[in-house]
C-alpha cells in the first residue's frame, strides 16, 4: 500500500485499539511491583478507546478530521502516565498531519517522528528504559529507513517500525535495572508495541477484531444511553438514610458520567445509563422529586436542569483532590476540599475528570492535588486545556501528602504564600503504606513471595511479613525518630478495629508522639501511615 486515506486511518487505528484492549491483562501484568495495582494496560486500553470512540461518533471519514478527533479524544481520556504519554504521541502525529488528505509512507514516518518529540516534551524528567525509549528508538530507526528507502510502501515501513519498537521494548531491562531484577519488559512499552502490531496486521490484512466484550464495546453501550438528570428534595427518613459516597457509587453501578451535588436537603443528579427507571428508583428512595428530565444520549441534546440553576458566586480560591474511600473522601472535605474525584491506585481517574471537576468550581485560584505519581501527569494535561482559570497542581503523591497540604492551605492568605506552605507541609511528611504482594518476585534484593505483606516507606518496598499488624509495626519502627510529632494512622476496607488497636498501642507503647485514627475504607492498603 502506498498510501492511506481517512478511511482506511480510521480502520487501522481500530485494530491497533483492539489489539491493546485484547493484550491489556498481559501488560497490566508486566507492573514491576507486586502490588494489586497494575493498570498500565487497563489505562492505555481506556486511554486509546476514548479516542476511538470519539473517531466513530464524529462520523468523518477526512483524515485531518479523525487525526483531530483521535488526539482530542486521547487528550480527554488519557489516564496514568501511559495513558497521557500515549495520548501526546498522537498529538504530535495529528500535528503532522496538518491538511494531508492522505499519508505515504513518508509522510507516516514524519507524523510518528513528530509524535516520539512531542511525547517527550510532556515528560518533565524523561526516564530512559520506559514507553519514551521504545518511541524514541523505534521511530528514529523507521525514518532512517524512510530515508534511505524513499519509495518503501506503508507495509514496509510498519514491518521496520514493529520490529525496532520490539527490539527496543526487549532492551529496556538494560535500561532500567528494576525491570531485568523483576524480569519484566517495561510495561508502556509493551502496551505501544501492541498499538504497533494492532497497525501492522492492518495493513497487511489481517485487521485485529475485538475478543469478547472489551471496554470500547462497554463504554459505546454506555454513551448510547440516556442522561438521567433530577432534583430530589430529602424527605426527613431519607436525610437520615442519605451518604453521598453510597448514593454515588449505586448510581455509578448502573451508568457513568455520575455528578452528585448536595445543596441542603437538596440533591442535583445526572448520570448516563441504559436503565433510567433503575436510576429514578435509586433516587426515590430518599425523597421526592422537584425536577426530573431523561433524554437519549445525542450530541444535540437539551439544556441540562443542572447547568440552568443560578450561577454560583466566584470565590478567590477552590481544592480538587482524589481518593478512594469514603471515609478518605469525607476527611478531605472537613479539610477544605471542594470537590473530590474518586480514583487512586488501580483507579486512576482521566485528564476529562479533572477538567470536569474544575468546571463545577467557580474560583479564580484552584489547587489540584492528586495524591498519586501516576495521576500528576492527567492532572497537568487538565490544567493546560483549560482557560480562564489559575490551576496549580501541587505534587501530592501520598494521600498524607494531600492531607497535610489541605491542613496547611490558608484561605485568607495570598496564592504564593498558600502554595509556598503546602508545598512545605508535603515535603514533611512521611508516607508509610502496607499492602499484599500478588505474586512472588525479587525487588532490590529484597524475595516478596505472593501474600506476603509488604511496607512502603515513600513507595519503596522496606519489609515483608507474613503478618499485616507486624508488618505495620515494623514499618513505624523506621518512620518514627525523635522529631516526629505525630503519626496518623489511616484504616483500610480489609483491616479490622482489633488491628487498628493492636497498632495503637503499639505506638503508645513505643514512642513518644500523638496518635489519629481515621478510617479511610481505602482499597488496596491495609494502613496508610503519615508521620510528621
């Protein structure tokens, strides 16, 4: 093939979709830490089938259209660092692309190359051995090849991409030493490489279909439903009965797109579902109905009961941060945070998300704090699409660190003094996790076999235990030192109050310091621990 139109772009993206949404377990799998958090395929498979799907329902078969489509698509979508990192190559490919009704080879091998730079200029610290290296390497190598073949048709050049992108993902390990102790390729990259292929046996054919129910035929099902929207005033047993987190999650249950806003005794409600009956009768249960409006899910759909209402009045400043659980989630909002966006570890929410959350914030100064490293990249990309607004994402990789910068947040200060004191209040915590391994591997030396349970000191794995109280003893034996003053212990859905108090009194036992217990219900971690 010598060249391709929109149409066949189009297809071709469809296959490199399916075939990363059919190979994401064997990527999540490929995360070097045994933690139950390996999300790497299931970000890039969400992240790529945004993308796609909003290829689909644009309904353009002109090749600037669907390279647009594609990256705004990904842009909104991406999710964790794979997922922005992806979604940024094929920014710079759409940028390639500019009024190009059809690629050569050539012009194919130029859009790639643009994206590989445009990749790495989203990445503040680039790390060689990652997702970026089999980009790098892997377009670099095509367009020599390009060069030295001008006349290559499309298959070729993909045969020479796929190829060199392999070599360079099975060299990685050298790259990086924790993935040759683990004996893992990195986990990006095997995602990209599965894009890669998805693109080869397109041309050559053979395109990818979807294996059973993957996410993108999901979330198309679930974009082609209805938008449920109303206003239930609480009757006196249905406040008793209300817990936003419970009502939010048994509306999440049923659809997506879930907005809940609590306004006295007063909940506005929109969710996007195949079952709208199921979603008035969820609301019915606490109250009665003031406004109810359900329309099928269309691009030309009505106003919104929700926007309509009387604008809030700007406030100078606003807080987004993220977590799951809902003992997390109220902890954050008695510490000043406006809006909470459910996600975290193994849930990492998209670069849409947060633009969302910003948008239901009317203040001029808005502190985003993901409490996550593999959320800070979507969190950026949020900031930089949207206009009008100061947002400034603090770096809070913990949720102790997300804590204690809302602590410290002042609202009657000015914006560099409030941002100079929480971003002191997070670099002085300690962050203190413990969790189960999923499996037997090495790390640093350190053997993990699968159940044991692992000590995280600011997500270096320190300890093992075959006991989850031991293992958090431990753990606080090398946090504490004398200048700390107080530790918060932070419960988690699988732990119990009897180990909570164990933990206790172990710490008042040993050492001189105040103790919090909250009970956060986090997934994945049994304890968190802050120390400062």
């Amino acid at each position: 093939m010598d060249k391709i139109n929109g149409k066949q772009l189009k297809e071709m993206l469809e296959s490199g979709c399916n075939n990363l949404n059919n190979r994401k377990k064997e990527v999540d799998a490929l995360n070097v830490f045994p933690v139950p958090d390996g999300d790497t395929g299931t970000n890039m498979s969400l992240t790529f089938t945004n993308g796609i799907s909003e290829v689909r329902k644009c309904g353009s078969e002109e090749l600037p259209t669907i390279a647009k489509t594609l990256s705004r698509g990904l842009l909104m979508g991406a999710r964790g660092n794979s997922g922005v990192i992806t979604s940024q190559i094929f920014r710079g490919f759409y940028q390639a692309v500019g009024d190009k009704t059809e690629l050569t080879a050539k012009d194919f091998s130029a859009c790639m190359a643009n994206g590989s730079k445009m990749a790495y200029k989203a990445v503040m610290r680039p790390v060689e051995g990652t997702i970026l290296t089999v980009v790098r390497e892997s377009c670099d190598a095509a367009s020599k090849y390009i060069d030295e073949h001008p006349e290559s048709s499309l298959e070729e050049y993909m045969d020479v991409l796929c190829k060199e992108a392999q070599a360079s993902l099975d060299h990685t390990p050298e790259l990086l030493p924790i993935l040759k102790e683990a004996r893992v390729v990195d986990s990006g990259g095997s995602g990209l490489v599965a894009i890669f292929d998805g693109f080869r046996a397109y041309l050559t054919g053979n395109p990818i279909a979807e294996a059973g129910e993957t996410v993108a035929k999901a979330e198309e099902e679930a974009r082609s439903g209805y938008r449920v929207e109303f206003i239930l005033k609480l009757v006196d047993q249905g406040m008793h009965m209300f817990r936003e987190s419970k009502f939010r999650d048994k509306l999440a249950g049923i659809g997506d797109h879930v907005t809940v806003v609590v306004d006295g005794d007063h909940i506005k409600t929109r969710v996007s579902t195949l079952s709208p009956g199921e979603a008035l009768n969820i609301g019915q249960r606490y109250g009665e109905f003031e406004q109810v409006q359900i329309d099928p899910e269309s691009a030309d759909m009505k106003p919104s009961i929700l926007e309509t209402d009387e604008p809030v009045e700007e406030v100078k400043y606003g807080i987004i941060t993220v977590c799951a659980g809902e003992g997390l989630e109220k902890l954050f909002r008695d510490y000043r945070a406006d809006y909470v966006v459910s996600g975290g570890q193994t849930m990492n929410p998209s670069t849409e998300d947060f633009v969302s959350a910003i948008s239901k914030i009317n203040a001029r100064h808005i502190y985003i704090l993901p409490n996550n490293s593999n959320i800070i990249m979507a969190a950026r990309q949020a900031a930089d699409v949207t206009e009008g607004k100061d947002i400034i994402v603090l770096e809070t990789k913990t949720i102790p660190q997300g804590l204690a910068a809302c602590i410290q947040f002042n609202p009657e200060a000015d914006v560099k003094t409030n941002t100079e004191i929480m971003k002191e209040a997070i670099s002085s915590v300690k962050t203190g996790q413990v969790t189960y391994s999923i499996k037997d591997t090495t790390i640093d030396g350190r053997e993990i076999h699968e159940g044991d349970f692992m000590g995280l000191l600011n997500r270096e794995i320190v300890l093992t235990s075959r006991d989850k109280v031991d293992a958090v003893c431990k753990l606080l034996d090398q946090m504490i030192d004398e200048e700390s003053g107080i530790v918060t212990l932070i419960k988690g859905a699988d732990s119990t109050d009897e180990e909570t108090q164990q933990i206790n009194d172990y710490i008042e036992k040993n050492f001189e310091v105040d103790i919090e217990i909250q009970n956060g219900g986090q997934p994945v971690y049994s304890f968190i621990i802050g120390v400062e």
